[in-house]
C-alpha cells in the first residue's frame, strides 16, 4: 500500500474512546458526592472513608493501565477495552450486593480500578491505527477532556440516583450505565471496518516488540516522560485540592471568597482545563510544530507564573482579574499530558505505544498523592496556604527543567520518518 487513507470512521473511533473515558471517570468519582452518607452507614470516620475508597480506585487504575498498554500492544485496543469496560460495569452493578460490608466495598472498588485503568492506556493504540501522525495530539486532547467531563457527570447524576433511590449503594449502580454504553459502542467498532495500516504494513520491515521496548527502555526520554507526568500529576492534585479551601476561607488563612464563589472558581478551572486539553494537539501542531519538548516546557512555565499569582492578595481578593487568571491556569494545565502521550505515539514505534503509555500514565499518576502529601505537610506545619501554593510553582519550573530533555529519540527515526511518507495524502 502505498498511499494510505485515514478515513471519516476515524472520528466514531474518537468518540468511543471519549465515551468509554467519560465512563471511568464517572465510576472514579461516584463515592464523593456520597462519602458523608458512607462513613454513617458503615460507622467509619469521614477520613478513613474517603481515602479507602478512593486511593483503592487510583491504585488499581495504576496496575491496570500499565497491565492494559501492555494487551494494547499484544491483543489489541479493542479487545482489552472490551474486557476492561466490561469489568468496570461488572464491578459497578455488583455494588449493592458487595456493599453489604465496608471491606466488600472497597473490592469493588478495587475492581473498578482494574477495569478503568487501560482505558487510559488506549490511546496511544487508537492513534497509530486510526490517525495520521499530525492528528495525534489532537486525540491525546480530546481523551484529556473525556476524565473531566466524566467527574462532572458523576457530580450530576449521582446526587440525583441517590435522592431517586434512597441508597448511595443502588445510586452507585445506576452508573454502570455509562460503562454498559461504552460496552455497546466497543461491540460495534469490533464489528466495524478494520484500521485502515496496520503495524507490520506501515514500515515494511517485521516488528519486535520486546526488543524495540527493551531499547526504549533504556533511553533517558523514556523517564523523562514519565517524570513530566509525574509533575503534572503532582500539580493538578495538590492546586485542586488545595486551591478550593484557599479561596474560601476567610483572612488571612484565604482569600476570603466563601464555598459557593469558590466552587464556581473552581469549576471555571475544569471547563479551562477541557478546553486546553482539546486544543492541545492543534496547538502542538499549528504553533510549535509538533515540538513537543517546546509545547511541554511553555505550559509548564505558563501554569506556574499563574498559579503563583493566586497567592497575591491583589490577584486573590481582585473579582475581575482572578477569574482570567484561574482560567489561564486551567488552560495550560491541559496541555502537558495530551502533548506527553501525543509525543509517545509519535515518535515510537506502534507496537510498543500502548505499554509506553500505560507505564508513563500508570506510574506518572503517583504525582498526585506526592502532591497532596506535601501540600498537606506545607500547610500543617506554617498554618497557611501560600507555601502550599508556593510548592505548586516550584514543581511546575521543576517540570519544566525536566521537559528540555523531552527530545525525540534518534533510535526510532528512520520508522517515524517511514510512516510519514507512507501517511502523505491520507489526511
């Protein structure tokens, strides 16, 4: 095949994809509109309950994305979404019965994680089958969003099933819609017309998985992807967390705002953060010129002069500038993971994307509970907020200075510069 085609049916894919995110997410969040209602019924502290149930999700969700990149590569992304999601609505629907004890619960929770966790490892494989190379930060972006439109979800429908129904355990049940859908549209793609290259076709030459990721494995980038994950993970956690709290609370702990302002501040950040997130890979492509290490370091730069503005009490307590700036830092926060995984696919090879970004996300994820950690510590030990926001910034340039070495690997060129060639016209 010398010409290549990538066609129209390429944007359903997208969309399942999106869709079978927009799920997890939603299993994720299902707990935490209800934590208050759990730690009762169980007779266990508000506390205990929110970190059994939700660290058990985002532990499992680890194992499972590094475990699922790796079926990616061996099985394909459609079988392992199949089984993934299946799980996911499995272990949703079984809550009411698991639920009978708090332990039991917490299995559930863990299956969930299981299930969730290669869907975050998919993407890399969904690109390389059905996008061209200039489109896949564009798709990286668009599966950014799909998390936080799930959590919103989740908010939405969760409090509404448990008003419905009178028990969090049958409101947590009624979420397994989403992954059943997703289950449904995953049916059809498996039905559907077949990726338009496959692997083996695109260079000509036969694969070696094991022995490419040996190769991969060995090269700085490969870590320092995973550390530019890291940091973004870090960043995200411990700025939501903290920043909500900052901005209600009154002087001089925070800015002075109240809950209900606070929340909407808040939610201006997720609605930011999806619409860099979506942009990410047409900003990557139109303006850096698919010069990921340049589109990763800007971000990084960018979120960390806004993030350390929200400490200034003229930016904080100032109504018509501390929006525009919470924006910003939602805006820019979106771009880094997208772009990080945008640069696994296209600059390895297709057989060993999906185990890359499984590692990268699965261990990369491990930022978020340092961050909560540390800003935790901060504001134990000195009684404020600012250090803990102050931390956030220096992790920010940290990541930055970690994002100049995010450079494409030499190894791996000539088949990047193959699959190029061979995608000429196919766009």
């Amino acid at each position: 095949m010398s010409d290549q085609t990538y066609p129209s049916y390429r944007w359903f894919i997208l969309f399942v994809l999106l869709f079978a995110t927009i799920a997890q997410g939603v299993v994720l969040i299902w707990p935490a509109p209800l934590l208050e209602h759990v730690a009762k019924h169980y007779g266990v502290d508000l506390g205990a309950a929110t970190g059994a149930l939700m660290v058990a999700f985002t532990i499992f969700v680890t194992i499972g994305a590094i475990v699922g990149g790796i079926c990616c590569d061996k099985f394909g992304w459609v079988r392992t979404l199949l089984v993934s999601v299946t799980l996911l609505a499995l272990a949703t629907l079984a809550v009411p019965m698991l639920g009978k004890g708090f332990g039991p619960l917490i299995l559930a929770r863990i299956l969930e994680g299981l299930g969730a966790g290669p869907i975050m490892a998919a993407v890399g494989a969904v690109s390389v089958e059905w996008f061209p190379h200039h489109q896949r930060g564009t798709v990286a972006g668009v599966q950014g969003i799909g998390v936080s439109l799930g959590v919103a979800l989740g908010f939405a429908f969760v409090p509404m099933a448990f008003v419905k129904t009178g028990s969090f355990l049958a409101a947590a049940s009624w979420m397994s819609i989403f992954p059943i859908l997703a289950l449904v549209l995953l049916v059809a793609v498996a039905m559907g017309p077949k990726p338009p290259v496959f692997v083996s076709e695109q260079t000509g030459e036969p694969t070696n998985a094991d022995g490419d990721f040996k190769l991969a494995a060995k090269l700085p980038v490969f870590y320092i992807g995973i550390l530019c994950v890291f940091f973004t993970s870090w960043i995200m956690q411990a700025f939501n967390d903290l920043t909500p709290v900052y901005l209600s609370a009154q002087a001089p702990l925070g800015a002075g705002h109240g809950v209900l302002l606070a929340g909407k501040f808040m939610g201006l950040v997720q609605l930011s953060l999806m619409i860099g997130s979506l942009l990410s890979g047409i900003i990557l492509e139109k303006l850096f010129r698919e010069n990921t290490k340049a589109a990763v370091g800007t971000a990084f730069v960018l979120f960390a002069v806004f993030a350390y503005l929200v400490k200034s009490p003229a930016i904080a307590g100032n109504l018509k500038v501390l929006p525009l700036v919470l924006f910003l830092v939602g805006f820019f926060e979106g771009w880094i993971i997208p772009n990080c995984l945008a640069f696994i696919s296209m600059n390895f090879p297709a057989h060993i994307v999906g185990k890359m970004t499984g590692i990268w996300m699965g261990l990369g994820i491990f930022g978020g509970t340092a961050g909560v950690i540390v800003g935790s510590t901060l504001l134990h030990k000195t009684g404020m907020y600012y250090a803990s926001i102050v931390a956030v910034a220096i992790v920010a340039i940290c990541g930055f200075l970690v994002s100049l070495f995010l450079t494409p690997p030499q190894e791996f060129r000539s088949a990047e510069k193959a699959e190029r060639k061979l995608a000429l016209g196919g766009h």
